[in-house]
C-alpha cells in the first residue's frame, strides 16, 4: 500500500505534527509505503508560503517521476489550512485517487458561518472525500449534519506512544509544594489566562501549589497577568519545549490542567493521562471522549474560573485521588489511545476506502 500524506512539517510545534509522527514511525504501519508532504511549519508568513510552494513541487515532481499513490491522506486544520487541502484534495480526485481528509479543527462551526459560500466548499469537501476522518464523536455529530449525511465518517481518536511516558513507580505521593501543569499554545483558546486568574483562590487554599506553564504565544502578555497578579513566585513559564524535557516536564508535574474554550482532541491530555496524571479540563469537543469524569479527572465548562480553582485545589489537596486518577487514566490511554491500537485502526479506515473505491470503480 502507497499512501501520500500531506499535513504541516513534522518538525513543527502542535498536535497534528505529533499526531503524523506517531503514525507514520508505528510498527503498525511499517510495511505500508507513506510519503510524507510537509506543506508549512513554523517561522514568518513569508517563509510558510515559501514552505506551502516547495511542498507543492515536491508532491507534483514526486507524481511526474511515476510515483502513484493508492490514496492520499490529508490533515486538514483551521483557517488557510482548509483552503490549501481542498486544492489537494481535488487533485487527488483528478487522479482517480481515493482521498481521506483527516480533521483536526477545534473551530470548524466558524468556518461553515462566515458564509453560504464558505458553508458550501465545506460540505463540498467533506461529502466527496472517500473518508472523512474525526477525532472525536461530537466532531462525527456535527460534520453528518452539515453534510446531511453525505459524508462517509469514521472516528480515529489521536494516538499517544504510551511506551515513551512513565508514571513515577508507587505513584506521586505528598508534596509541600504539588505542582500544576499547562501545555499548549498560549493564548485565549486554551484557557491559559483563566487559569492564571485563578490561581490566586488555589495558592488561598494551598499557599505553597506552583503551576508550570509550556508553550509557545502571547509569552509577554502571559507574563504580564502574571506580574499584576503578583504570581511570580508560584508560577513558571517554561516556553516551547519538546522531547525529553516535556516528557521531564509531565513526570514532574503532580496535576495536568487544560482549561480550553475549542479543541479537536488535545494530545496533552492524552499525554499526561499516560503520564499518570489525573485531568483537570473542560467539557469542550473531544475532550469527554478522553476523560472519565471523576475516575481519570474532572471537567468544568470553559470560562468557569471559580469551579476550575475548586477543582484543582480538591486535588492538589488529595494526593490519594491524584494517585488513583491518574492511574485510571494511564489505564485508559493504554487501552484505547495507544498508537499500535490506532495505527492498526488507521490501516483498517485504508483498506476499507480502498476496497469502497475499488468497487465504485
């Protein structure tokens, strides 16, 4: 099996990166020929599109040289990312090959409003894909009614290499100072400046608690809430860190928060559940599809400083039901969100499109 995947550069910051990383290095996976196309990464908008055209000549020299894929597999995300994959997407239909659009938008919705226009290459791309892939059910729910049912969906949760996290041996125990952890882009999607907000009602309860904030964004206006809040000495912000220092990063924490206002599927959460660590998140997208409430974490409604506070001072309070989530969570992660177990499924989503287009034909 040939397959063309086409997503940002593996080298770029965010989930999807990772989430193409993980499938593409699967022993799942091994045997099945992917050739990679990274169409942006991170830097100036200059050089994106300087990316954005390089990957585009290297998917067509690719192709002029002979190289035929038996099906293309497209990542697709929010804002110019949807408009660059339609272009593949219909290349791919101009080359008879079956194409699978793989969706990782937190904000799809605002995409389908902004017009009858917008709403119409929405439905466009998403019926007459082979497959259309979701991370999440309420994802599925709402592409089935904006397609009116036309859409072929299938629900491939994001995968975690759960080999690669570790849960301290015998659990994280007490601490004097239990420390919170926050990953993702700074700014107001994830939830980032609700958390510092309320971090003031956590330190009441708990004067000694830090959180340790990861990512990369709006760092100076992060560190200014901070300075006015006078949170400086509980509160640390580490930037953008990857490989072993996140994994450092999760094994050191005591508690993971998320506080998010729109996600696909966030990979930290998954990352820290296979960390061992319990989940204080909201009950946005596909989020309930990862945590079990009150047996892997808890979950607030976005926005909710004051449930958000309670919620991560009961814990840091309660080292036993840390351990004891947090356990439960690594559990799940291993049985539902392990990369073997969803690059297996993957490759069944391929040979099912392959076999639909095969008898379509």
């Amino acid at each position: 099996m040939r397959v063309a995947m086409i997503g940002p550069k593996l080298s770029a910051k965010g989930g999807i990166a990772s989430l193409a990383r993980t499938f593409i290095e699967s022993e799942a996976l091994a045997d099945v020929e992917v050739r990679y196309f990274g169409t942006v990464g991170d830097g100036s908008a200059a050089r994106r599109l300087a990316q954005v055209a390089r990957s585009e000549a290297r998917l067509a020299a690719t192709l002029a040289r002979g190289w035929r894929p038996d099906l293309f597999h497209i990542h697709v995300a929010d804002g110019m990312s949807f408009y660059r994959k339609v272009f593949y997407l219909e290349q791919a239909r101009a080359l008879g090959v079956p194409v699978i659009l793989h969706n990782n938008f937190a904000h799809l919705e605002t995409l389908v409003e902004r017009s009858p226009l917008h709403a119409g290459l929405v439905r466009h791309a998403y019926s007459t894909a082979t497959q259309v892939h979701v991370v999440s059910h309420d994802m599925a729910r709402q592409i089935a009614a904006w397609t009116d049912g036309r859409a072929t969906i299938r629900v491939l949760f994001n995968p975690v290499s759960v080999d690669e996290f570790h849960a301290p041996a015998g659990g994280r125990g007490p601490k004097a100072s239990p420390t919170v952890l926050f990953m993702g882009y700074v700014g107001d999607r994830k939830g980032v400046f609700d958390l510092v907000a309320a971090w003031p009602a956590v330190l009441k309860r708990l004067p000694r608690a830090r959180l340790v904030i990861g990512g990369n964004g709006e760092l100076d206006r992060l560190r200014a809430d901070i300075s006015r809040l006078g949170l400086e000495r509980s509160v640390e912000v580490l930037g953008w860190i990857s490989g072993e220092r996140r994994m450092q990063a999760f094994a050191e924490a005591d508690l993971y928060c998320l506080p998010s206002y729109a996600e696909g599927q966030p990979v930290s959460v998954l990352e820290a559940m296979a960390s061992g660590l319990a989940v204080v998140s909201t009950t946005v997208d596909g989020i309930p599809d990862a945590i079990v409430e009150g047996e892997t974490g808890f979950m607030v409604e976005p926005g909710d400083r004051e449930a958000l506070a309670g919620r991560l001072g009961e814990l840091l309070s309660d080292p036993g039901l840390r351990d004891r989530m947090g356990a439960a969570g690594r559990a799940r992660v291993e049985q539902v969100f392990d990369a073997e177990v969803l690059s297996t499924t993957l490759r069944g989503y391929w040979a099912e499109a392959l076999q639909g287009a095969a008898k379509a034909a």
